[in-house]
C-alpha cells in the first residue's frame, strides 16, 4: 500500500485519491455511498476527489438514471499518467534556460564574486551537486566509483544523456587499482555513443590513491564523500582563485597520466607477476 501512494504522489496524486482509485479497483463500478462506505471518507470529500479524478484520467464517470457512479481505468491505462508527467519535466526542462536567465538577473547583486562554501548530506544533496554540474562546458575529475554504483542506472543513464546532448567535455584522472580498469569497460567508455566527449586517463595508485571524488568546473571545486559504510557529504567551494590553482594542478597529472591501454597493460603485468610470487 505504501509503495502504491509513494506510485500516485510522484504522479501529482494524494493519499486520498490513491485510496479511492484502490477501492474502485475492487468494484466494476461503485456510486458515491458505496465508496464512502469502503474508503470511511465523507460524500462530500469524495464528490471533491472523484471530480479530480476524473479530470486526471484516472477514473471514468457513468451516467445512470437514477444515481451517479464511477470506474477506475485498468491499471494497464495508467503509463499515460507516466508519458504526462515526462512531457510536463520536458516543457520545464527547456523553459529552465529562460528562467535561469531571469533568476540570475534579479539575484546577481546579492551573489557577485564573493567566495562561497556549500555543505551537501546524503544521496540526494550529491545528486543537487552533481546536477550543478552540467551548467558547465568542462568538467574535471578524480574519480572514484560511478553515479551507477552511488545513484542507480536510471540517475546515471539521464546524467549521461544531458552531458552528451549539451556538449559537455569531461576529463578524469583515475587511479590503477580500479574495479572497473578492464578492457570490456575501456571498449565501453572510448566507443559508446553517450561517451563521445568523455576521456579518462589513470595514475599509479602508488602515487596517487584516489578515495573520493574531485570535480572542478567553472570557478567551483567539488568534493564528494560517498563511502557507503560512512556518511555521504559534499562540499562546494566556490572560489576563481582556488578552482584556477586546482585547474592547474590537474593538468599537471594528466599530462603525467597513463592512457586506459597502457594502465591496463601495466595491471595485467603487476597481476601477472604477483601470481608468480604466490
């Protein structure tokens, strides 16, 4: 029952409605009596929430002679409910820039240059960070772990899709004792379509054990602790002077940084010979 009202609040629907929508369900059809009698909610509350209903999609409305009554829509016919709520995030999502625009202008006395410090907690604090991101053109990385492993495929899959229909060129340094440094996964991340502005590189773990990740874009540093034993923070620096000094610092290792076949030549050798020694 609770996953179905947290279902119909994500699509814009209340406790109260996901109630009556369930009692329907049992019934081929119920007059306004019959479903205050199964849900305990007063006539009048209902005539409320059956009108929205019906204006929603979710229910249908029967005509009779002698007395008004209701039909829930089978459950298959609800994804239209879904596609509704995906053109509705799509119309924002292309008016945003607009606004952006506005926002910006009506606050930019109050924000100017000054130097500022954000703290994040928890998945969805780093899912604000991470968002954040994508207002650049640029973004350069330690890396460690993927939004996949903290967020979940269909996070990632989005966050992956914007940075590619955007443009947005990305970069990261990664250290060699990498779970993921395999060569399925370097044919992956060099020849998927989505990673067509990707590029990552890896630096020998015995000079550079990367345990959290590091992220710098426009005049902003990012640092992200999602150990998932420990608690999950971020923190923003916004800062021109400290976010340059981190910009150069990164070039430094990426120019001294291995390519993805060279890291994985250099694994497979250290592996090789460890296994000798055993």
């Amino acid at each position: 029952m609770d996953q179905l009202i947290s279902f119909f609040e994500e699509l814009g629907l209340s406790d109260k409605e996901t109630l009556v929508y369930k009692a329907l369900l049992k019934r081929k059809e119920a007059t306004l009596l019959q479903l205050a009698r199964d849900t305990c909610l007063p006539r009048t509350t209902l005539y409320r929430l059956i009108e929205n209903m019906i204006k929603t999609g979710i229910c249908k409305e029967i005509p009779e002679d002698k007395s008004k009554k209701v039909q829930a829509v089978k459950p298959q016919e609800l994804y239209f409910l879904i596609e509704k709520k995906r053109q509705k995030i799509q119309e924002i999502e292309q008016e945003f820039p607009k606004l952006q625009k506005i926002l910006e202008q009506e606050g930019k006395d109050s924000y100017n240059n000054a130097a500022e410090v954000l703290f994040y907690r928890g998945k969805d604090g780093l899912k604000q960070m991470i968002w954040h991101e994508l207002e650049s053109k640029e973004l350069l990385s330690y890396y460690y772990l993927t939004e996949v492993d903290i967020f979940g495929k269909t996070f990632a899959k989005r966050y992956r899709e914007i940075c590619y229909e955007r443009g947005i060129t990305e970069r990261e340094i990664i250290s060699t004792d990498d779970p993921y440094l395999t060569k399925e996964n370097i044919v992956y991340y060099t020849k998927g379509e989505l990673f067509k502005n990707y590029m990552f590189r890896y630096i020998p773990a015995e000079q550079l054990k990367i345990d959290h990740q590091v992220t710098i874009y426009n005049d902003v540093v990012c640092f992200f602790d999602w150990n998932t034993e420990g608690e999950i923070f971020g923190v923003e620096i916004h800062s021109k002077a400290i976010a340059s000094l981190q910009k150069q610092i990164f070039e430094i290792l990426w120019s001294i940084s291995l390519k993805p076949e060279e890291a994985l030549k250099m694994k497979v050798s250290s592996n090789n010979a460890h296994q000798k020694v055993v």
